[in-house]
C-alpha cells in the first residue's frame, strides 16, 4: 500500500483544484481570513516536513520519520498561545511548533529550516545541536522532550505550580505571571503512571489552593503503535476527575478553535488544570519503518486517509469565506518549494565530529568558576540581624550540619526552595529541615503529596524557572519509584537542548543502611548502581558535618553555575553519630569558614601520609574503616583512610596520584559486590593505569538487606574490613 503521508498531500492538492462555496457560516471570534490562512500554512508545513523526512530517510541522510501527518490540528492550540507560554510537546506537535514559531522575536527566524536540520543530525541545528530530533526553541519556550511515554507531564505540572512562587522570589522572572504551561501526549501515554500522577499532582496543588495554570492535550487518534485505545477512553478516564476540567475539541476546525480557545482562556484566568482531548488520526505508521498493514486493515487505514484533517480544515475554511482554494492552494505551494529546496541542501550540513563534541553540553563542570560563585554566596549569609549568625556555631553532627547548610543556602540564595514531603512544620523525618519553615516560610519551604514522581517533577519545572531547587525523598528505595524523572528527564534536559534549557537542583536523599532496629530493606537500601549510571548526574555522599556543608555549598553552586543535577545521599546511621569509638566525640566536626567548599575531586584523607595500605571507601564506610584503622593500628599497621566524598564523577585520578606509592590499597565499598558500587571502577581504574602495589577490595552481600540483627551478616562491617586488610598484606 503506499505511504499515506506522501499520498496525503497528492489528494489535498487535487482537492485544492475544486474550489468550495462559502455557506454564509460565522467564524468563531479571533479566526479570521488572516488568522485562517496562517492555520493552514502552518498544517501543511508540518505535512510537509513529514515528506521531507521521508525523503531525507530514502536518501539516507535523514535519521527520523515519527511523523505528525493527521495532528496538524495541534496548530489550533499554538495559535492560542503566548510566546512565554511554555510547552513540553509530543513527538507528533509539528503543527503547534509551526503556529507558536510566528510568535518568535526574530523575524528571519526560519523553523522550517530548522526542522529539516533536526532530521539529518545536523550539529548547527537549534533545538539539540544534532543529538536528537525534538522540538525545541528558548525563544518560544518550547522545552525540547524525547519522552515517549508520558515522563514530562510532571515537570510541566511542576512548571506550572511554580509560577507564582517564581513571580514573589524573583525580581524579572523568565516567565510572566500569567504564563500557562502546556504539555502534550498520545491517547496511549494518557494510561501510563507518570502522566497519572501529574494530573494528581496538579489536582492536589488546586485542592490546596494553589494556583495550576497547566493544559494537558490529549492527542486521540485511537492507537498506541499498534493498540488500539477503546471507544471514549479519554473522556470516561479523565473527564470525571474532580479539580481538573475537560474539554473535548470535537468538530469542524471553527467548533475546536472555540473549544481550545475557551479552554486557553479559562485556564489563564483562573489558574487551574484542565484536560483537553483533541481528536486526530494517524497517517503512516507508528514511524517510518512502522508498516501499519501489519495489524490494520486497508479499510481502517484508507478511513484515516478521507478523515485527512487538511482536507477537513481547506474545506471549512473555504465554506467560512475565510480562503479561496486558490489562497490555499498558493500556501501549499510557497511550502513545497521552501521544502523542497532544504531538502536539496541537507548535505550540507556538518554532523556532530567527536565525542567531545557530543558530550559539550551534558554537564559541564568549571570547578575554579564553582568554587569562586560558592564562596561568594554565602559570604556572610547567616548574619540575620545585629551581626548574630544563625548557623551552628559549635561542633556539629552531620544532621546538624546538613539543617545549617540549608539554612545558610536559603539565606544566601532568594530563589532557593526546599520542599518535600514532611519537610515543613515536622522538620523531615530525621530533623534535617527541622525550623527552616517557620525561618523562611511555606512559599520557601514547604510539604508536597507523598509521590516522588511529584517531587522531582516539581524540582525540574523549578529549576526550569531559574529558582534553585532542594528536593528531598525520604529514602533511597523510594527514590526508584521515580528515577526515570533523573535518568530520562532532569539529566538529559542540558544533553537534548545543547544546554539552552537545564534543570539544576540539588536532591537531598536519605539512604544506606546501618540504622540499628529500624526499618529492613526500605529503609537501609545500599543500591547506588542506578544513579552512577545516570550519564552527567553528580552524586555526592558527605559523612561527616564539615563535609557536608563544604559539599552543599558546592552542589548548589554547580546546580546554579552549570545547571547541574546533583544528588546528595545522606547516610542515616552517621545522621546523629558523635563517636569514632563510644565518648571520644571524634565524629563531631566545627562548623567550617566561608571559604570551605568541597568539590569533585577533593578527598578526605585521614591518617599517616606514608601508610602500610590506604583503604578507599566512601559513606558509612568511612566510619567503617576508620574504626577498622584503629584495629589495625594496635597491630603495628599504618592505615590511611581515602573517603571518595564523590561518587558521580568518581575521583579516579586523584585517588591513583594519592596512592601510587602505597604497598597496598584495599577498597572497602558499603553496597552490593555486584550492585553498582564503586569497588570495580576504583581497582580496575588503579590497575590499568600502572599501580604496582597489592590491590583488593571488600564489599556488602549481593542481598536485600533484612530487619534487625540478620542485617549484619550481609553488610560490609569492621571486622570484614580487618581482615581484607590482613590478607592483602600478609
């Protein structure tokens, strides 16, 4: 059968030849003849960047066919909207992205040409720099998303909700007052858990009063891939829900003008969530290499053919008395040619030449630019009032510590948010937050629904607004309910937008194990595998309270800096922990000056500088060792202890220009021996780069870690450690 996109456009064009009677019918308010002919221009210049994509593909120097062909009517929703209105778009927007394009400041701004360089790869193209086809413009804020499964909901609803908080904590927010945010899916992705709990999320916030000035369109063409999605399934899922209202685009072009229309304008006025289901078909398969005759029948597949939206809006219009066929058909015309000559020079364009290259805008990292901006930010940031400092002032525990240095990063930094759940009037569950609310105040600090998806989400549509987020989940196990809102949204935000957009934070996360009594598995959780895998994340894992104020400090200047997302576990046994050994106080830390910020690559390093072994570790390994230090001391055993501090990017160099000359060094690392913890990379790191001394390391069980007792015959311990050390050097 051949390809209904390229077909498509041969029966508009011979439908085009046949000129239609206007019918005296009224166009709604704000369609008219001018605003009718950009409709359909724009509608068949996303028609046609779909031909072109097929013709780039045959030609093989296109490398993306997922069309929009038949949800051209997405156009009626971009011609709603404002410049500032962000969006986070589906793959199948082509029309929205070409009507919100006229709203561009630059006149001479091309978005056709820069569509056809998103299909061929090409490193000058503006969306990603060639890394990927999205739709994506700064300029109009148009969020780039390659989300396939409903992921970026959240962080539009996140957007949304911070609206009002960016307008009260910024002098010249990035987005006005007024803005609505925009966030569009599939009919299949309407099911998925993420988009569930944005829409939750968003009713939620509207339950507490707050304002939700967010749209989610519904693109209904009846089909995921191959699935096909029931009869009224949108609307008998989501029409009903109470705090959300539903709008259904059903009709002539002029009936789902006044429906988005009505529904932009509600939305704006009274700042509350709303659904918008906007019927479609899909014309062509899934993507290019889809071949739909597979699971649909001819006469489905011709059906979507004759309900052509194109087809619909030229007739429409034609009966409105808004175009003649002949304006139209000079639209489609004009188009054909402009796309016809890009897709003549498409070679032209370099591609990405290196891996550096591709790499440039994952997450960059200036530590002397960082460093500089940290001190500067808290230089005297917790002078409150008559020279008096509310920061600790005596020796700390690291939970003190961690309650201080968000203290201090509130004061120093007005768009600073901390925010999670029982992070307000309780102080978190562990103290950490503990005051902070009634210092700052609920629009600075403040509780969010229980649903770590909502979290993170909150914290990207932040971060998206130049506020300067600090999440926190409570624990680590939790964190896995929601990670892909990391892995595939927050990390790669820099990656897919050649860092015109980022989403920095810093996500405070309480974890490990080593809680005495208390909790099993889901609260002692030592899987760290899943975040280092996280390309440019930073992971940081402070134990001690110096350390961890030097670290906060550095976290927040690499999220504002760099747009960085940096995670910070926390170990909860060392939380309140005073002791090296019981009394001795050692645990405890002063609070540290101004200039004391501890960056990627900056070790902890206790004990002889030209010891019998160095035992790297990290986390509550550190207290670990250093106890196991002690053991070994009394044997005549000169033991340094290495504490990585960061474990995302891992400090390999320094750690191999440390120890080079060391007879031995033991890694003592507190997660699973094949669970993703750090022991593999530092021994494989040190061997292949020339270390000649001996070369061990010591790890927990590949086990869950069980409630009470039990959970020491699978953790990493003391007297593991000692003798690890033992057998290395003897």
């Amino acid at each position: 059968m051949p390809d209904t996109v390229t077909t498509s456009v041969e029966r508009l064009r011979a439908h085009l030849h046949t000129p239609v009677a206007a019918t005296g019918a009224t166009a709604p308010a704000g369609l008219d003849a001018h605003a009718a002919l950009a409709l359909f221009t724009d509608m068949v210049r996303s028609r046609l960047v779909d031909v072109a994509a097929r013709t780039l593909r045959a030609r093989g120097t296109g490398f993306y066919t997922i069309s929009s062909a038949g949800h051209e009517l997405t156009a009626v929703v971009g011609a709603h909207l404002r410049r500032t209105d962000p969006c986070l778009l589906h793959y199948r927007d082509g029309g929205l992205v070409m009507a919100k394009s006229r709203t561009h400041p630059d006149p001479d701004h091309d978005v056709l040409a820069a569509t056809v360089a998103s299909l061929v790869a090409a490193a000058d193209e503006p969306a990603s720099g060639g890394r990927h086809k999205v739709w994506g413009d700064p300029a109009t804020w148009i969020v780039p998303q390659t989300s396939t499964i409903g992921s970026h909901p959240p962080k539009a609803v996140g957007m949304a909700a911070m609206l009002s908080r960016a307008a009260r904590l910024q002098a010249d927010p990035a987005v006005p007052a007024d803005a609505i945010v925009v966030a569009s899916i599939g009919d299949a992705s309407a099911n998925h858990a993420t988009t569930l709990s944005a829409l939750t999320a968003a009713r939620w916030a509207h339950r507490h009063g707050n304002p939700v000035p967010f749209l989610l369109v519904v693109e209904d063409n009846g089909r995921g891939i191959s699935v096909r999605t029931p009869a009224r399934w949108i609307e008998d899922s989501l029409s009903h829900l109470p705090g959300l209202s539903f709008h259904d685009a059903i009709g002539e072009v002029d009936a789902v003008w006044e429906v988005v229309g009505s529904a932009v304008e509600r939305i704006r006025t009274h700042r509350r969530p709303a659904v918008l289901r906007l019927p479609t078909v899909r014309l062509g398969g899934h993507a290019g290499s889809d071949v739909e005759t597979a699971y649909r029948r001819p006469a489905d597949i011709q059906g979507d053919l004759d309900r052509d939206p194109l087809v619909g809006v030229s007739t429409r219009l034609q009966e409105l008395g808004l175009a003649t066929a002949a304006d139209l058909l000079a639209a489609l015309d004009v188009a054909a040619a402009r796309l016809d000559t890009l897709v003549d020079g498409a070679d032209a364009h370099r591609l990405l030449g290196s891996a550096d290259e591709v790499m440039a805008p994952l997450a960059p990292h200036r530590p002397d630019v960082v460093a500089r901006a940290a001190v500067a930010a808290v230089a005297g940031a917790g002078v409150v009032a008559d020279g008096d400092d509310d920061r600790p002032s005596g020796p700390v525990t690291l939970a003190q510590a961690l309650n201080g240095a968000l203290r201090e990063q509130l004061r120093a930094r007005p768009e600073a948010l901390v925010f999670g759940e029982d992070v307000g009037a309780k102080g978190g569950v562990y103290g950490i937050t503990k005051g902070l609310q009634a210092t700052f105040g609920r629009a600075r600090v403040f509780d969010t629904l229980l649903d770590e998806t909502t979290i993170l989400g909150t914290a990207q549509g932040a971060g998206l607004l130049g506020l300067v987020p600090f999440p926190e989940v409570q624990y680590l196990a939790y964190l896995h309910n929601a990670l892909d809102q990391l892995r595939g949204e927050a990390a790669s935000t820099r990656f897919f937008s050649d860092g015109a957009f980022t989403t920095p934070m810093v996500l405070r996360v309480a974890g490990l194990a080593y809680q005495k009594g208390f909790g099993g598995h889901f609260h002692n959780d030592n899987a760290i595998g899943a975040l280092r895998d996280i390309p440019g994340l930073r992971l940081a894992v402070p134990t001690r309270g110096d350390d961890a104020v030097g670290m906060i400090r550095a976290a927040a200047a690499m999220a504002v800096e760099d747009g960085n997302v940096v995670v910070v576990l926390e170990p909860i046994a060392l939380y309140h922990e005073r002791d090296l050994e019981p009394g001795d106080g050692v645990w405890l830390a002063d609070w540290p000056a101004d200039d004391h910020v501890l960056l990627p690559g900056d070790l902890g390093v206790r004990g002889p500088q030209r010891p019998d072994l160095s035992i790297v570790t990290w986390g509550n390994g550190v207290h670990l060792s250093a106890r196991a230090a002690g053991n070994l001391a009394a044997e005549g055993i000169g033991v340094r202890v290495v504490d990585l501090r960061w474990l995302a990017p891992l400090p390999l160099d320094a750690v191999a220009a440390l120890v080079a000359d060391d007879p031995a060094v033991l890694v003592a690392d507190e997660a699973r021996a094949t669970g993703g913890g750090i022991a593999d990379a530092v021994v494989a790191h040190l061997a292949r780069h020339g270390y000649r001394g001996r070369l061990d390391s010591v790890a927990s069980r590949d086990s869950f870690v069980p409630i009470g007792p039990a959970a020491d015959h699978v953790l990493l311990g003391v007297d593991d450690i000692v003798a690890a050390a033992r057998r290395l050097l003897h």
